[in-house]
C-alpha cells in the first residue's frame, strides 16, 4: 500500500523550532513527528510514502533515507514548484498513488492521533467506494467545518461549515483513505481537497466517514504542540504505562517522559505532562509541569518551567522561570533569576533580564 504525507512549506506556524529543524523532524514526545506516522503506516502495511513539500532540505533527505533502511520501505519526495493546496500533491504523486489498484492514505503531517491505520483500511476496503475522511468528534462544532452524514449511514451527505445550528459534532481530521479512482478528480494545479473535491465525491455518493478513538490534535503551532504532548501522554498511559517514568523520587502528577539518557538532580517536582529528551540535565529543586525539553537542555537548580517548550541546546538559569508558552529555540541561553512571559526566542540569544509580555525576541 502507500500513503502521502503532506508536508508543505517551512513551518511558520511552529516557529522559532523550525528556524533550525523542518517541521517533520522536530522532536514529539522524544522522536520525530514524523516517525510516529511512518511507524504506524508500516504497521498497517504501506511500502512507499509520499512526502509532498514545498522544498526539500537535505537534513531531511539523509534522516528519511535512514528511515528507508530501517522499515525496508520507499520514501519519495514530491516537490511542488508553486502551492497545490491539499489536492493538487495528489495528482503530482499519481504515479506512484496510480500504480496498482491498491487504495492510498493521505495525511496531514501536523496531526497527532492514535492512528487507526489498520482499523480504517479495513473499513475502507469493506465499504468499497471512492474515499474515506477520519473523523473526530469536538464539543464546539460551531468553530469547524462539520459532516453531515446520510440517515443511518456511514455514506457523508454534505459539509456545512461553520454551523450556526446543531447538525452534527464530527469534523474532518486530516487523515482519508482513497481509491486511486479518485486521482481522476484531480487536476495538477492548486486545489483544495475539502471545498472542492469532497463536495462532489459527497453528491456522487462515493464518500464514507469513519470515527477516530481517543484525542486528536493539530499540533502546528506551540500552544497546540503543548496540548497535544499532554493528550499524547495521557494515550500513552493507557497504552504503554511502562514507557513513562514511576519515580517517586520526582515525579508529581504523572504523565512524565523521560529519555535514558537525561539526568534529574535531587528534590525535583517533575509533571503532570513533561516530556525530557535525550541528554537533558536537569539541576537540583527544579520544578516542570506541562513542558518540553528538547535533546541536551540543561535545567539551572531551582529554575521553574511551565506551559513553554525549551530547544535544543538551550539552558534556563538558576532561580528562573519560563510561563505563558514561551519557546526557546535552538542554542537560547535564559540566565540566573531571569523571567520569561510567552516570548518565543530566535535561536543563538541570551536573555538576560525579564520578558513579561508575550512577543518574539530577535
């Protein structure tokens, strides 16, 4: 089977992290975004994954390349020349989508879920028409786009986007499933998948939604990276309680990630919902609720971070506290009894005195 995976641009949502990482290879939850796709596409049997980009940087090219060896899989780039919006990478990939008979996943790289890869398939195969959206269930659907379903059917009617009136809580969570029939749809210009095609497959009866289990986030841009480290640390709680840390020794709330490699001073008060990378060094009496530390952070004794990201390389000094979701990007030196308020810091600075309203630091 194969799967396209879209990319896009540089990642500006999720800025200042991707001034030094494309966005797939930043770190979540310890590894990169997009290993946690490519995992679980190969567990439901895909073989060629389709990265469709707006530039293909070289530090991705090498990583990718190791991922081909390890899953025994193709991964190509598809590289568009001017935006195609969410349709248009699909008639660009057709030649590897088109290949065989066999259907095709499509997915957004921002996404983080459980990933019903195999569940979906199934489905998919079972209903036997052109395509198939994942669909999340949210509380306020009077923000989003919603599906509107056919009486007693898994068969979608209609979208009504941004409902005034209840018609239904089900939106559209940037994962499907198509038949390479669709291709056929599609022209190689700029489309959007959602107001352009989906409508007509809707009319023609050709489109099913199918319900996802457990959270889902866009994890696109910081404050939804933070919210969606936490949900995913929750699955994970469920799922595999082994591969977060039990310490009584520093762990306050649950829900603490903890690479092997990093170190923990004595009279930490870690979690709930911390994520610590690998070679991070954390100080004595310092405390972490609701955060993220990249690969070699260091954490100053008695430092305090909460609702912020810390970059790779970055350090936070002695008696320091970073809030209101602050990210440092790569190489950020916070110094000693320093405060930080929702500044998102470019890389290579040092932060020698407070921050205390939210903006970008140059």
């Amino acid at each position: 089977m194969k799967a396209l995976i879209l990319v896009g641009g540089f990642g500006t949502r999720l800025r200042p992290l991707t001034l030094s990482v494309p966005k797939p290879l930043v770190d979540f939850a310890n590894k990169p975004i997009i290993l946690h796709q490519i995992e679980a596409l190969v567990k439901a049997g895909v073989t060629d994954i389709v990265l469709a980009v707006n530039y293909k940087p070289e530090v991705m090219v090498a990583v990718l390349k190791k991922y081909e060896e390890k899953f025994g899989i193709s991964i190509t780039f598809s590289v568009e020349e001017e935006p195609l919006g969410t349709a248009g990478p699909l008639a660009l990939a057709r030649s590897i989508l088109g290949k065989d008979d066999s259907p095709f996943f499509v997915l957004n790289a921002d996404v983080t879920c459980e990933y019903p890869f195999e569940s979906m398939r199934d489905f998919h195969l079972a209903h036997g028409n052109e395509g198939t959206i994942l669909a999340t269930k949210v509380e306020e659907p009077s923000k989003y786009g919603v599906i509107v379903m056919r009486a007693g059917s898994t068969q979608i009617d209609r979208f009504v986007e941004k409902p005034v009136e209840f018609v239904g809580n089900r939106i559209n969570a940037g994962i499907y499933m198509f038949s390479p029939s669709i291709l056929d749809r599609i022209e190689p210009r700029p489309t959007s998948i959602e107001k352009e095609i989906f409508p007509r497959m809707a009319s023609d009866r050709q489109l099913h939604t199918f319900d996802l289990e457990g959270f889902w986030m866009d994890i696109g841009q910081p404050k939804d990276f933070l919210t969606g480290t936490c949900l995913y640390l929750s699955s994970l709680a469920k799922r595999s309680p082994e591969q977060l840390a039990a310490s009584d020794e520093f762990v306050c709330g649950g829900n603490v990630l903890v690479h092997p490699t990093a170190k923990i001073g004595q009279g930490c008060k870690i979690g709930p919902n911390v994520t610590i990378g690998p070679g991070v060094v954390v100080g004595n009496g310092v405390c972490l609720q609701r955060c993220v530390l990249m690969e070699d952070a260091h954490i100053k004794d008695y430092a305090w971070v909460k609702n912020s990201i810390v970059g790779w390389h970055s350090s936070v000094g002695r008696w320091s506290r970073l809030d209101g979701v602050t990210v440092l990007g790569d190489d950020v030196h916070v110094l000693d009894e320093v405060y930080v308020n929702g500044a998102s810091v470019l890389p290579h600075k040092s932060i020698s005195s407070n921050v205390c309203e939210p903006g970008i630091v140059m």
